[in-house]
C-alpha cells in the first residue's frame, strides 16, 4: 500500500525535512525524465515524461486515483498547467478512469488513437472478455470511487505518427481495439501499456479475460519485437515492474515463444 497521498504533501511544507529527502520520497524515477507516479499504489502504473514543454502523463489509474495523483505533482512543485498533455494508452477502468478529472484540473489536451475515441466517449461499450466478468465489471464502474465518465478527446492519433514529447506511436491491438504502445527512439524506452504484462516479474501477454482479440494480441507482440525490438532497452508497463535493460531483447524472445519461431 502507499503512504496517504496527505502525508507527502504536507511533508513538502514540513521545515524538518530538507529537498533531497522530500524529492526522494516523492514519485519513482524509472530513467531520467520519466516518473512512475507509485503514490497510487502497484495495481496499475501511470507515468509521467518530462519534456521541452512541460509534462505528460501516459494514463491516468482508476478514478480514485486522480486525488492522489494531483496531490504527487503539488509535492513535486509541478504546476497542475505544466501537465500539458495526457495520453490514454486504452479505455480501460484502470487506465483512463482518472482521466476526467485530470482533464479538468490539468486543462491538458487528452491524446489517444482514432479507435479508441469511442470507448472514451461511451465507457460502457468496454466490456471484459469473459463473459462471468461482465456483471461484476459493470457492478464495479457503479462504485463510488471506480465510475467511469465519458471524455472527448482533444487529439486523435494513429500508428507510426511521431509526437512532440518525442514518442512514435505503435498500435497494439488486441486486448482493446484502439490500444496503444509509445517508443521513444532517442532514449529507448517503451510504454508497452497492456500490450504486454510483466504481472509477479513474467513478461507475457495481456490477461486473456479482458482481452477480447487474444491473436491480435500476439501479433501486437510480434510487431513491437519485429519492427522495434533494436529500438529500446527500458519497458514500462501497466501491470508489472519495469524491465531496465535488454527489454527489447526479452519482448523479441517473448514473441519467438509464441510464435515458435526466431524473430
Ligand atoms: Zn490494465
């Protein structure tokens, strides 16, 4: 569990403390420039990338993460405006339910791919694979806490298109329709989102009961080891510990297992 996001805020004001303390114990650095915002807990990731221009934060948790994740950037000293951009990997509960809040608080421009536009604008439409999930998934979007509302994106995005903050775009379909994967190329690095899980250390592919299209899937793996796998050496992921080196070594290898064949 993390410590309550009001314990950290008010350690920033605290005078007992000095910066580098404070600094150490706010938002975990995965590689210079790019923060996993841990104050929401390990079920799911969001990432913060610090650019040129400001931020941009890659998902947004569930909606009761929003709180916290705002309470992350006022201990860090960022500036809600400095967000300037958000971008959804996928639809899902976990990774755009904070979105709407985040939006309004951020004025960001909210980015994801032309696919996924509708299930941000219709959350409902989203429904896990199995279909034994469906009622407790649609139970659970009711709670307070993990209500999913609608948000109209700014900026539609489709595959291969290069992005200010540095990012090439990979569509990874499969466990959503419009799902999205983001390289940057200059300090190889990957934001598989759920393309890929790395769940208890074992990298694999997205949990079969809520990816509808298991095959897209795969070959969302293959082409990111295929066409990307020289490109990064650093993987984050939504569900999972992030793979520091050789990341492009181990998704290449992922993909020859399932495949049966070397990439
Ligand atoms: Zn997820």
């Amino acid at each position: 569990m993390s410590r309550p996001s009001f314990a950290r805020v008010r350690a920033t004001t605290g005078s007992a403390l000095d910066g580098r303390t404070i600094a150490a114990t706010i938002m975990k650095q995965v590689i210079p420039g790019l923060w996993e915002i841990d104050e929401i807990g390990n079920d799911v990731h969001v990432y913060l990338w610090e650019w040129r221009e400001g931020y941009t934060l890659i998902d947004t948790g569930y909606p009761k993460d929003a709180p916290r994740i705002l309470d992350a950037l006022v201990a860090r000293h960022i500036p809600a405006h400095a967000v300037r951009r958000i971008i959804v990997t996928h639809a899902d509960l976990d990774h755009s339910g904070g979105l709407a809040q985040l939006k309004r608080a951020t004025q960001a421009r909210v980015v994801c791919h032309t696919v996924e536009k509708a299930f941000l604008e219709h959350p409902l439409r989203r429904q896990p694979a199995a279909w034994l999930l469906r009622a407790p998934y649609l139970l659970t979007t009711m709670l307070p806490g993990y209500t999913l509302r609608p948000v109209t994106p700014d900026e539609l995005v489709v595959d291969g298109q290069e992005l200010p903050e540095g990012f090439t775009v990979v569509h990874t379909p499969g466990h959503t329709p419009g799902h999205i994967s983001l390289l940057h190329r200059g300090k190889r690095f990957l934001i598989a989102g759920d393309a890929l899980s790395n769940r208890n250390g074992k990298l694999r592919t997205p949990t079969r009961l809520y990816t509808p299209d298991t095959l897209n899937a795969q070959r969302s793996v293959w082409k990111l080891a295929k066409k990307y796998g020289d490109d990064f050496e650093t993987v984050v992921f939504g569900h999972g510990p992030a793979i520091l080196n050789n990341g492009g070594k181990r998704v290449k290898s992922l993909a020859s297992q399932i495949f049966a064949t070397d990439v």
